[in-house]
C-alpha cells in the first residue's frame, strides 16, 4: 500500500482485526528484508544474536558466527510499522473488516465484507497461505506445510541463556525443524513442516520444550500455515494480484517469506500503477517479474531443500566436518557435545 500511495494512487486496505495484532512468526528480518526496507524500523529489534546453531534432532550442535547480527523483531511491531507507514504515504486501512469474497469483471473489482461492499479497478491479495482473494478469483490450488509457533514467557534468567544465538534442530520432525529464537522479555520457539505430510506438531513441539527445559512456563501457542512453492503458480489473474504467502513466495527450506511478501508488494505496486495507466489490467507480466525476480531462486532453493530434507544426516555430517569435528564423544551424545580436533 504504502508503494501504491507513494505514486499517487488511491489505495486501502482490508483487515479482520487491527494493528498491533499478533503474528505468528520467528521474527527474523532476513538480509533480503533489510535491503527492501527504505525506513526507518531497527529501533525495533529485540535481539541481535550474532551466532546462530544447527542441530541434528537437538543432537551434535554445530555453531557459526556471523558477521552480520541477527536481527530479531516482534512481528506485532514490525507490521504495525509498515501499515504506519504506509498511511504516512497517504494510504487508507480499515480494521475489522472481514474480507468474505472478492467479485472481478470487466469494469472492476467488488470486495464483500462483513460490513459493506468496497469497488476498485484492482485487488490485491495479501491475505496469506489460504486468503480469501486466491480463492475467489481461481488461483488458490497451492499444497500446504504448517507451522506451530510458541511465544514463552520465561524468567528473565532464562531469556537470557538464549540471547546470544538462534537455534535450530533439523529432522525433527521428519521434512522439518525446530527453533528457538530470543526476544527482549520473551523466547520465540516452535516446530514446522515443509510437507503436507504433517503428523503430530503438537507432540514434537512438546518433546522439544521439554528436551530445552522450557517447557512448564506460561506459553500461547499459534499454528499457521506454510506455503510450499512448486514454481508452477500462478499470481495474477485480470484486475487481481498475488503477493507475499498469498502467491506462495515463502523460502522453502526456512519458511522465511517477509522478504518476499515486501518485494513483490512492490512489484505488484508497478504493475497496479502502470495499469491504471495504460488501461491492460490483465497483469500478464506480474507473473513473469515475479517468476524472474523472485522465482528462480526459490526454485532453486527447492530442489537443495528436496535434497537436504531426504538426507539430513549427511548434510550436517558435511557441516561437522567443516567445522573440524571428525570424532564423536559417546558418552555425551545425549547432550549433544562433540570433540573437535
């Protein structure tokens, strides 16, 4: 919106609740994010770890420093702050306002919501895995993962041990992993899969919480869906556009998509714009921006993650090599300790 309201263009937007709301997520703000980001947001941050730590089923931890913290937002706040900017630019947002179909013909777009009716030349959908706009214009036929988050109020002792790194523990579950990521007051955890081959999140989320310790602490837990990129999408459709995990741009090996829902908001930004320009809403060239801009590379990302959740173990064998790890401690395998030469 805030792109929309920056070429002058007359935008709004549509949601069933209002900001500040909680989403779930780690929090991570991806170097992708931050070079799509022209204001000013880090006074957000929670948390900049500079280390972050893999895992193979929370056994054989191996740990990597960065040069580069890593940035660690509440998404609360952070979305807060891209919808205040972008009514700052001159866009319009309507809370509580639940978006029950969309309707498109040649002359426009009718929006149904649970308070009234909205008519505009375009529609964007930014409405998620499963949004309602996917659905009513024909394109909602994308497979699905899921993710359980837990958002753990622990004691600031505890936070604490947790604040200089993020960890994950791959393989568990199978075709997933498990994370922990700190904030000021509060730890990010949870357990998510990217496959429709989901079984019992709950159970491995539990089963990591308790391996962790942190398990017995006041928690609210949150599951959403994780869109699974086929590279055979389809993002548009006359006077209708896809961003974010709505066109299913979401990194298929982390589930990391905040970077991607902010560059194609801008790619969708130009097409809406040359639009209203030129009269062509049939949008054909936003799939094609968006397969070459943002496409290929999950493409890409695909085919390693296919590669690396068939063989985990492998993959972080080559990593305990690297790090110079060639001989295990047996009698420390449970906690995970290993001996480097």
């Amino acid at each position: 919106m805030r792109a929309l309201a920056q070429a002058g263009v007359r935008a709004c937007a549509l949601d069933k609740a209002d900001f500040p709301r909680h989403k779930p997520c780690g929090g991570g703000i991806s170097i992708r994010t931050v070079a799509e980001l022209d204001f000013e947001w880090k006074d957000l941050v929670e948390a900049a770890p500079r280390t972050i730590e893999f895992a193979l089923r929370d056994l054989y931890p191996v740990r990597k420093e960065s040069e580069a913290p890593f940035l660690l937002v509440m998404r609360s706040e952070f979305d807060a702050r891209l919808l205040e900017r972008a009514i700052e630019a001159g866009g319009r947002f309507y809370p509580h306002h639940l978006v029950q179909g969309v309707e498109v013909d040649e002359n426009g777009v009718v929006v149904q919501t649970d308070r009234g009716l909205f008519h505009a030349p375009v529609v964007i959908g930014a409405d998620g895995a499963k949004g309602c706009v996917a659905r009513s214009i024909g394109l909602h036929s994308r497979a699905h993962g899921i993710a359980l988050d837990a958002e753990i109020e622990a004691p600031p002792e505890v936070v604490a041990e947790y604040q200089d790194s993020v960890y994950f523990s791959f393989a568990d579950p199978p075709w997933g992993y498990s994370w922990i990521s700190p904030k000021r007051r509060t730890l990010s955890a949870g357990v998510g899969k990217v496959t429709q081959r989901i079984g019992s999140l709950k159970e491995t989320l539990n089963r990591f919480l308790q391996g962790k310790k942190l398990s017995g602490y006041p928690m609210r837990l949150f599951g959403h869906p994780v869109p699974l990129w086929s590279g055979q999408q389809r993002h548009a459709a006359p006077r209708a556009l896809l961003v974010g995990d709505a066109a299913g741009l979401v990194d298929p090996l982390m589930g990391e998509g905040i970077a991607y829902a902010v560059k194609s908001g801008k790619i969708a930004a130009h097409h809406v714009t040359r639009a209203l320009e030129s009269g062509d809403f049939s949008f054909e060239g936003y799939s094609v921006d968006i397969n070459a801009g943002i496409g290929l590379e999950l493409t890409r990302a695909g085919d390693f993650a296919h590669r690396f959740y068939t063989f985990p173990r492998i993959f972080h064998l080559y990593q305990l090599g690297m790090m110079g790890v060639d001989t295990w401690d047996a009698s420390q395998q449970s906690t995970g300790k290993v001996v480097q030469r």
